[in-house]
C-alpha cells in the first residue's frame, strides 16, 4: 500500500502536482515526524499510472508505477511487485 493513499485521494490528472505530507515513524526510537511529500502525475500507459515521487527532506526521488486498482506495481530502490 505504499504511497496509495495519497495517490488515490489526490486523483491528479496527467501533468498535475500536488502535496501530500505524511506521518513519518521513526524506527530507531519510535519518534513521529511529518514528512513532505510531492507528486507529479507523468502518465497514463493503461492500466498503469506513474508518478515522479519525492520527499526533499531525504533528498529521495523517484518513478512509482501502479496498477489499475492503484496499487504499487514498481517503487525503484524499495520494491517491485513479484508476479
């Protein structure tokens, strides 16, 4: 379910951006942040969806790819959904 709740509930058309700031649990100590968060939908390549993603405070960037119900298909560098 990563990032899928900020993806459906912005709803962003194609070439839209938008904020999205989250709660970040710290694991080491348990510490709760808020976290910014930045998407910019890119495309639409049926059934997929994509989206720059990035969290500046990690100075983190990245291409999300999700599947037509909105489910992470590829988060590069974190997961890739096994067939």
């Amino acid at each position: 379910m990563t990032n899928a709740l900020p993806v459906h509930r912005l709803d962003l058309e194609i070439g839209g951006q938008s904020t999205a700031p989250a709660a970040y649990v710290r694991a080491d100590h348990l510490g709760v942040e808020r976290l910014e968060q930045e998407y910019i939908r890119t495309s639409s390549e049926q059934p997929q969806q994509q989206y720059n993603y990035a969290a500046p405070a990690f100075d983190f960037t990245s291409q999300l790819v999700y599947d037509e119900y909105g489910l992470v298909v590829r988060y590069p560098g974190i997961a890739v959904r096994a067939a």
